[in-house]
C-alpha cells in the first residue's frame, strides 16, 4: 500500500525541501510514476522521509504547503 508514504504528523517534521526524484528512485521511495518528478522531501525527527508530490504546483503553492507545515 502506497499510502503509508503520505501520511505525516506534522509535529514529527524536521525539514523540508524540494528535490527531482529519478525513475529508479521513484520506483523505490513513492512506488507510482508520476508525470513529473518534483516532490517535497519531508525529512522526520524518527524514521525514514516521506515524499510528497509537487511537479503540479505552482512555487509559489509548494513555499504555501512548506510555509503550513512548519507552523
């Protein structure tokens, strides 16, 4: 089930940031190929980051989501 990579409590963030994911590595971190490959990389205070995708939005939506879930 791919949906265990979504979810996140946000009081478990420790940063964020914007990175390209390859096939090979869509393949093995989000197991779904989408169209682009800009995701946010959600790193947590315990255990391994999530990914997010983005290649949709706009920059000035992804700073919005990074800006939400660092408050």
């Amino acid at each position: 089930d791919a949906r265990w990579n979504q979810n996140v409590v946000i009081s478990e963030i420790k940063n964020i940031e914007v990175v390209k994911l390859t096939e090979e590595e869509k393949q093995t971190k989000v197991y779904y190929k989408h169209w682009f490959n800009k995701y946010l990389k959600i790193n947590l205070r315990y255990g391994n980051p999530k990914y997010f995708y983005v290649g949709n939005y706009s920059n000035y939506q992804i700073n919005r989501i990074i800006k939400f879930m660092h408050n």
